[in-house]
C-alpha cells in the first residue's frame, strides 16, 4: 500500500545540443502492478552509460530523459507479489528494471541477459511508459531488479555499486577471480577502481594496467599488487577484465600474450556505437588457447552477492558526493575523466 503520493519529477535531458544542462521536468511513472516495487530516491551515481546517452552516442534518445542508474531510496510501496522486501526498507536499482521472466535467461538466474530487457531509462515499458532514471524523485521497478541494501553499507557507497561494481564483480566471479589467481584489471576510472577493490577482496592476486602515475599510486591503495606493463607478465594472468572503452585504442594483442593457458579477455566498457575492437588475426588466440568474451552488468543473486561482500569487508568506493541539482559538474568531471572515482548525486528535489 502506498503510505505516501510521490511526485516524479527528475533532471531531464531537453535539448541534446547541451546535453549537461538539465531541466527538472516532470514524468509520468509505469503502471504500478503486484512485482513491482516503488522507491523514493535518496542517492544516485553517476555512470558513463549516462554520458553516452545524454551525448547520443549510443543513438538519438527520448526527450525529455532523466538518465540515473545506481540508485538507492526507500521502498514506499511493495505490490502484492513482492517477497523479500517491505516499505521502507533501503533498497538500490541498477542499470534494468525489467525482464521478460518467462526465457531461459530469465529462468536460470541470468535475467541480466534477457533480450526483453527493460533498461533502467531511455528504454519502454510494455505498457508504452518512457523509462525514466535516477537523477530523479522516485522510480518504480520489478522485484528481481531491485536489491535490499544491508545496514553496514552507506547508501552513497552502496548506489555506485549498483550498476560500477556489478558490472566488474560479475565477470570476476563467473571467471574464477580469486585466491591463487591472477587478474589483470585495465583501466583506472570507475569501473575499474571497483575491479581492483572486488579483485582484491575476492582473494586474487591482482594486475592493474594504466599508463597515469597518478592512478598507479591509486591503484596501490585500492588494493593492487603490481602496476606496471611490464614484457615479463607473458603467458602469466589467469583473467583480464578491461573496463576501457576507447577500444580502437586498446592493446588487444598484447593483452591476449600476457594470458596465461586457456586465460580470458573480458571487456565491460561500451564504447560509442562506431568504435570497434581492433582486428586480430587466428595467431592472436591460439597460441596460449586463449579466449575474448564480454560481460553485461550481473544478476540480482550476484549483486546480492556483492553487497555481503562489500559489508562484510568493509569495502568502501572512492566517491565525490554532489547534489543532484548539480549533476552537470558531475558530467563533466565524468566526461574530463577527473572524477575519483565515482560521483554520487544526492536528493535535493524533496
Ligand atoms: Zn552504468
Ligand atoms: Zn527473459
């Protein structure tokens, strides 16, 4: 039951031309039905995914678009489907609010693969409802996509995990990061300052790649063994996780030679639309048996995974918190990669 009326209002996209100067527009809200879970927002974070988009360079977006998807609130109404959460518990949305629930994906726990996904904003509901973001008053999402957050966690460090942290805590643990492994992590940003805490904390021996002294130093305090490119680490890393998102740039081949026997590439960064991998040619993987995957944000048994992870080894991101009102210097930190790491918005519209 509704225990108050929220208003939905966010900081909308209006114009893509100035795409940092964010209007606070109000929306209308899906249909509330039994799965769902409707949450007031106190803390969203800022992720690349919602520069790409105010950008349009992942394609032209709906307008007006609120963007936001590391979002932490209070529940204020559970439909009558809804198992493990009650109003007014903290709870956190990532990057998807939806899925089909019927697939195999969806069936075996992998509902972040599900090709009827509903992505947290610029995406449709089924009932034709704009999907609205974060950087906003309140939002409504299906139970499988909303997370309960534990009490040791503090909201601004929780919502960053949300979508940064699932993002490389996934891929980590579906490729067997941990104790007597050793994993490469590339690039410092977001992303990757979460690989290297979750790389560290999961027991692995942990590589981190990065051309920037400052960020080498960071890379040591966020639990780094080695940082370096040194020739020697050939045919040494167990698992590669690449959060970099420029990839035409990326040293691929190189990477690949420093993988150790059947060792794995997995890249998490999306670049914009017209950037590709760069070419690689048969002799690249086969001579260590090697393999180049991808990996999509991660499910709600991981994320609830992560987050015992995170409260149990007091696993803290490094964060710059601004109101939401001043997401447009969030942005462009974001976008001049200044931010260390991650800035979180929080509530100043209620
Ligand atoms: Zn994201
Ligand atoms: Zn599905």
């Amino acid at each position: 039951m509704a225990t108050q009326e929220l208003e939905f209002k966010g900081y909308a996209l209006v114009d893509p031309k100035n795409f940092t100067d964010l209007k606070v527009t109000a929306f209308k809200p899906k249909t509330f039905q039994a799965d769902d879970v409707e949450i007031s927002i106190t803390h969203c974070g800022v992720c690349g995914s919602d520069l790409h988009t105010l950008k349009q360079g992942w394609g032209e977006s709906h307008l007006p678009l609120v963007v936001g998807h590391e979002i932490v609130g209070k529940a204020t109404r559970v439909g009558d489907n809804v198992k493990d959460i009650k109003v007014g518990d903290r709870v956190g949305v990532g990057a998807k609010i939806g899925s089909c629930m019927k697939c195999r994906q969806c069936k075996g726990e992998y509902e972040n693969y599900c090709a009827k996904g509903i992505s947290t904003y610029n995406s449709e509901y089924p009932d034709g409802v704009v999907t609205q973001g974060g950087y906003s008053t309140a939002i409504r999402a299906h139970q499988q996509f909303v997370f309960p957050i534990p009490d040791a966690l503090e909201s601004r460090h929780a919502a960053p995990m949300l979508c940064g942290g699932l993002t490389v805590y996934s891929p980590l643990v579906t490729n067997g990061a941990g104790p007597g492994k050793k994993v490469g992590i590339i690039g410092i940003g977001g992303l990757g300052h979460f690989a290297l805490l979750f790389a560290k904390a999961l027991g692995a021996e942990v590589y981190a790649f990065t051309h920037s002294p400052r960020k080498m130093e960071d890379a040591k305090k966020l639990g780094a063994d080695h940082v370096d490119f040194a020739k020697e680490h050939a045919g040494m890393l167990d698992l590669i996780v690449s959060t970099m998102d420029a990839t035409p740039q990326l040293p691929l081949k190189e990477f690949l030679t420093m993988l150790y026997v059947h060792g794995r590439f997995v890249t998490v960064g999306l670049p914009d639309a017209d950037e590709h991998l760069p070419t690689l040619h048969a002799f690249d993987l086969v001579p260590n048996g090697c393999f180049i995957g991808g990996s999509a944000i991660g499910s709600k048994k991981e994320c609830v995974a992560m987050l015992a992870l995170a409260a149990e080894k007091g696993i803290k991101p490094w964060i710059e918190e601004l109101p939401m009102k001043d997401a447009k210097k969030a942005l462009e930190g974001l976008g001049d990669n200044k931010v260390k790491y991650r800035y979180v918005l929080s509530q100043d519209l209620v």
